[in-house]
C-alpha cells in the first residue's frame, strides 16, 4: 500500500456547539491520509491515474468552508465520504484539529479511519 497525504490543511469554518462560535469562522486543520497504489500513475504519469492531492484538497475546502457543523466528528466523517466516494480511494486516515478550542491545549480534535488497507 501507498499513501498519498496532505498536511495542514487550514480551512475557515463555522463549527462549534456554543452559541457565540455558530456566529463566527474558525480555523480547522485537517491531516490526510489516502491508501494508493503509485506504480500505475507513476509508469503513465497521467494524473488521471494518481489521487490527485489538489483535485481532493480543493473540494474539501469548498465543502468544509460551506459547512456548518457543530461537532468535528461529524465534519471528520463527511470528509472522509468524500474522499473515499468521489476520489476512490478504499483507505483513508483523517484528522481533524480545531486549534484553540481548550485554552489549555495547543490543539485538539479526532483522528478517524475508514475503509480497508490493502
């Protein structure tokens, strides 16, 4: 198996449960893993055949930036589905970090895995 990743990836937001955060944006990051397979896009080098990193991090942003959620959770899940339905990739490993959101912390969020390593 491998992995193709994006990393740090800033999106503005509305997210949050408390009445004062459904009012403004505020930054998530979000951690990408994608199971792969390169030999294909690397013989052809047609991108047609690779996870096409920018193609998945611009429809996240789109959707992320959209969004309204009021739990990572839920924002890590819907991400995940996109990434596996509409990009086809089988595996994916997501963080979602919402920077701030305990005083005490430099971050916080959840990890999710979805779908099967091969």
């Amino acid at each position: 198996m491998d992995i193709v990743f994006l990393r740090d990836l800033r999106i503005e937001t509305v997210i949050g449960i408390y009445d004062w955060e459904r009012e403004i944006k505020q930054t998530v990051v979000l951690d990408i893993d994608m199971s792969t397979d390169v030999q294909r896009a690397a013989a052809t080098e047609d991108i047609t055949d690779a996870v096409d990193y920018k193609a998945v991090s611009k429809r996240l942003i789109s959707f992320v930036e959209e969004s309204e959620f009021q739990l990572v959770e839920t924002l890590a899940e819907r991400c995940a589905a996109i990434i596996r339905q509409e990009f086809d990739v089988r595996w994916v490993r997501l963080t979602v970090n919402k920077i701030g959101a305990v005083s005490a912390a430099s971050d916080v969020g959840v990890i999710i895995e979805r779908g099967e390593r091969f």
